[in-house]
C-alpha cells in the first residue's frame, strides 16, 4: 500500500513538473466531490454545477457525510447525484456514515490509507493524536469517511471507463450499481433488506462484478418499485444493463424472509415493452419478492407489499344506522 501511495505521489509531482494544464485536468470525465464545494458555489449552485457535469458526461462521486444517520444534505441529496456511503470491513455500512433513500452504493470508509501533509494531524483534536500517523517518515494517515469512499468509487469508474470507453453515463453507474453486493443489514440492527433499500442503496462496490457486467451483461427491475404497497395487478418489467441480451428466469416467493422460490416465467430475451409478466393473485396479502435471473446465473431480487383486501373493517357504525 505505501509502495501504490509513494507512485501515486510521484505521478503528481511528475504531471506538475510536465505542466500539466489545469485545462487538461478539467477534460477528465470521472471527478470525486467530498463536500468541499465552496468554490464552486461562488460561481452557480450546487445543482446547476451537477447538471453542467452531467451534460457533458461526466461521472461525479459524491461523498454521502458523516452524520451518522439519514440527514439529508446538498450536494449528496441533489437530483441525479451519484452518492456514496461509507463501509467496513464487515461489509456494513460504518457508524460514522450518513444513509437514505438518496445513497446509491456503499465503498470502504474506514482505516483508509491516505497522503498526510507534513506536520498535520487531524485526528489530534479529536482525541487521537499520532495513532493514525503510519508509514515511512510518517507520511501516510489511516483516514476514515465518506470523503475516503466517493473517490474509491470515483476510481472504478474510470476502471470501468478505460475497459469500455464506449459507455455513456447511465450505463457507468448502472454497472456500478448492479455489481455492487447486496447488504441485508447495513445497521447491523437485525434487518432483511433483501434487494436495493433505502438505507445503502444498491450495496458494496464490488468492481470484479461490475467488471463482468461489461463481459457478460445483465438484467435489472424496472418495476415493481422496491418497498412500494401494490393493490391490483402488478406489472413485472426489466432493463437489460451493459448490452446484456441472454435469456432470463423469473421467480417468486412470499413472505418478508422466504428462499421458497417459485418460478413464474421466462424467455430468451427481454421484450421490446420490457414486460415480463403480469403478477395477479388476490389471494396474496404481504411481502412479495422477485427474483430475476440472467443466463449467466446472476440473481437481481426486488420486494414488494402486496395489498390485495382491507386490511381494517368498520363494525360500528352499520348501514342505516342513526348517530
């Protein structure tokens, strides 16, 4: 690691001393923002500078914050934003991160090898001073934070980018939204979050699945929309992500914790409409999940609630009755 920082370091010394113009470094299309906005926003609001990057293809990490709970906050909450939450090794999300519905994938936060400014500490004033100093001449921190996630992210990307430069922006963040692992228990606290939750998004990073994302494809729920209460018949609809074109199984299985898969349909290839089926049982009442599989044997799972009768009955008053 300090071998990979030490390269890092030099490589930016060397760009320097080459003259690289900070023109040639805004033509880069992959950018991590850490929450440090503040020139920015001297010139156009935080949206307007997301939209401005997004229109011209740009991918941009942005660093979800260390509330610890699910604070919402400019620019991780903006529309489109790409946001990241910060992880440990457990494979969870860290107590420190902030997480909600406005999160699209988790990446390691925590112990992070870092490039410290001689004579800086600070962790000092938090009660830590010298204990994450590491490395040779002191050089390097072990940080944690979201600012440490979002370029970890920001990094695949262009890992993704240098493979297939061929991809546009929804197609970057799909694969890195679609390889990322699944976390059924971000908090830790004895959830079942099966599928993508309002908590950490799509789950871990995971760049080897992204990367055969881009070899193999895939497929992806359009509908039914996860966590959403449904009472009639549900349309069963998927994208295919990464020029994806295999055949596909559909399954289901009752219950809000269930591995009873049933199966529902197939086919060999998305329909043009993207309708899978049409999911009627009024029989049903409760948690519905499906699970989608593609021809190379990745499983996409989405869970819904099924409300198919009243749920509360009026006793008193009756029909006819005087109040």
């Amino acid at each position: 690691l300090y071998d990979l920082a030490d390269s890092l370091a030099a490589l930016l010394d060397e760009m320097q001393g080459e003259g690289v113009s900070p023109e040639a470094v805004a033509d880069l299309d992959v950018a991590n923002h850490s929450a440090h906005w503040a020139r920015t926003r001297a010139f156009m609001s935080m949206q307007d500078a997301l939209d401005l990057a997004r229109k011209n293809a740009v991918f941009v990490s942005i660093a979800a914050g260390n509330s610890g709970d699910n604070t919402r906050a400019n620019p991780a909450a903006l529309d489109l934003a790409f946001t990241v939450a910060a992880g440990n090794s457990r494979g969870t999300l860290t107590h420190f991160s902030t997480w909600g519905p406005f999160v699209d994938i988790v990446a390691p936060g925590e112990d992070i090898l870092s490039l410290r400014a001689a004579g800086t500490d600070m962790y000092a004033s938090v009660g830590e001073p010298g204990v994450r100093i590491v490395g040779p001449n002191e050089q390097y921190y072990l940080a944690d934070g979201t600012s440490m996630a979002a370029p970890l992210v920001a990094g695949a990307a262009a890992m993704l980018l240098s493979f297939r430069p061929d991809l546009n922006l929804s197609q970057v963040e799909n694969v890195l939204r679609m390889g990322a692992i699944d976390i059924v228990d971000p908090l830790e606290r004895g959830d079942s979050l099966v599928g993508p939750d309002t908590v950490c998004g799509y789950g871990y990073l995971n760049i080897e699945r992204s990367l055969g994302l881009l070899t193999s494809g895939g497929i992806a729920f359009t509908s039914p929309v996860r966590a959403a209460r449904y009472s009639d018949a549900v349309p069963i609809r998927a994208t295919p992500t990464a020029g994806y074109f295999g055949g596909w199984q559909l399954d289901y299985s009752v219950g809000m914790i269930s591995d009873s898969w049933i199966p529902l349909h197939s086919g060999s290839a998305i329909p043009p409409d993207s309708l899978l089926y049409i999911f009627d049982r009024p029989d049903i009442n409760g948690f519905v999940n499906f699970r989608l599989t593609d021809m190379f044997g990745t499983a996409r799972t989405v869970s819904m609630r099924y409300v198919s009768n009243d749920s509360i009955e009026l006793s008193s008053p009756g029909t006819g009755d005087t109040l």
